[in-house]
C-alpha cells in the first residue's frame, strides 16, 4: 500500500482506534458538513466543542447517538455473544469492524451513489473543512484517501488487517490478532443480526438528526446523559 511504512505509525495508532468510519460517513446522508462531523466524533472528547461550527456539532452529537444506540441494542448485546475468551472482551470492535464490511458489500441496497464516487465526496468535505478540523483528523485524512480505507471495506483481506493492526495499539489488544477465523466462522450469524439491526439504526439515526437541528440543547442532553 501507498505510505505503508507511516500508515504503521503514528497515524496507523489513529486508525487502529477507528474502526466503523463508514458506518458513520454513509448515516450522515451526503451532507458535508454531517460528513465531517461523524468523523469529528472519534477525535473530539468531552463536551469541548465551542472550536466547531453548529453544522459540525450537530454531526459530533449524531456520532454519539449512533454509538450508544449501537453499543445498547439487544441484537448488538447477541452479536456480541457469539465470541469466547479471549475475543468477547473485543467483541464490540470486532462486530464494529463486520459490520462496515457488510455494508460496504451491500452499499448499493442503501445508497444509489457508488462508493468509490461516496468516498470522494467523504474526502473532498474533509478538505474543503481541514481548517477546522481536530488535529489527528487533519494528519489522518492523506491516508484515508491514499490507502482508499472506505472501498476497502468490501475486501475480506482488509477486515483481517485492520483487527491485526488494531491488536498492536496495546499488549492487552493481542487478541484481535486472532479474532479473523472466529469472525468469519461466525459470518453468516453476524449478518443476519447485521441485517436486522442497520435498518433499525438508520430510523433511529434520522429522529436524532431532526432532534439535533430542531433543539440542540435539549439534544445534547439525551446524548450525553
């Protein structure tokens, strides 16, 4: 891969910590500054949100509706169940990791733009907004582009090398380095739950975002409460 010596540094760690960026990119609806906003999500803590502009808040606010829907739904608490020890530890960056292969794989059921042509339009909203970007995700977006990070999704190959490479973060990440065989041995069960769930979530997904431009504050605290 292009710039594959870096991409294993310093900004290989950032990747290693982001693991459903399409997920994100595709909820925001094409809307660049959404776009930008869901991938703020990962990279801006706390409530420190005064640097962004409102429409790049909203889209930070909508990132974190989308993780907790996730990280509580039943199906999800299923999925989860299905690994062992030493892998159910890292069961939900694991399903994490599925499921942006499945909706890459499935893109064309959810969205009639292409996703090569989506991930462009991802790209080209990052650009046009890197001023205001958080660090990390400014020095991080060559690499989302160079390495095609989003397309790749659809490729097995690729599923395998961003659990190895998230098992390099910390000692106690070690065993997502063997967690590809038990994710496809349990494929067909995981998108079946995959397959029920992401429907559910985009509804969810769109209440959220007419909640969050309709009243911000009251928002930002179901959110964050």
């Amino acid at each position: 891969m292009n710039g594959a010596g870096n991409f294993y540094g310093r900004h290989g760690l950032i990747y290693h910590t982001q693991v459903n960026f399409l997920a994100h990119v595709f909820l925001a609806n094409g809307e660049p500054d959404a776009i930008v906003g869901q991938l703020c999500g990962d990279f801006v803590r706390g409530s420190r949100l005064q640097d962004y502009p409102e429409a790049i808040v909203h889209g930070i606010q909508v990132h974190r509706a989308v993780d907790s829907f996730t990280d509580k739904h039943p199906l999800n608490r299923k999925a989860r169940a299905l690994f062992e020890s030493p892998h159910r530890r890292y069961a939900g960056i694991i399903c994490d990791v599925v499921y942006d292969h499945f909706l890459a794989l499935d893109w064309h059921r959810y969205s009639d733009t292409p996703l090569a042509d989506y991930a462009a339009l991802v790209d080209q909203s990052l650009q046009s907004r890197a001023q205001v970007l958080p660090e990390r995700l400014r020095d991080f977006m060559p690499y989302l582009a160079s390495e095609k990070i989003l397309q790749s999704n659809t490729e097995q190959p690729h599923i395998n090398l961003t659990l190895e490479r998230i098992s390099r973060r910390r000692k106690s990440m070690a065993p997502l380095a063997t967690a590809a065989p038990v994710l496809w041995g349990n494929r067909d069960a995981l998108y079946k739950i995959f397959d029920q769930f992401f429907p559910q979530l985009i509804a969810h997904t769109r209440e959220v975002q007419q909640q969050v431009r309709s009243n911000p504050v009251q928002a930002a605290g179901k959110i964050n409460g």
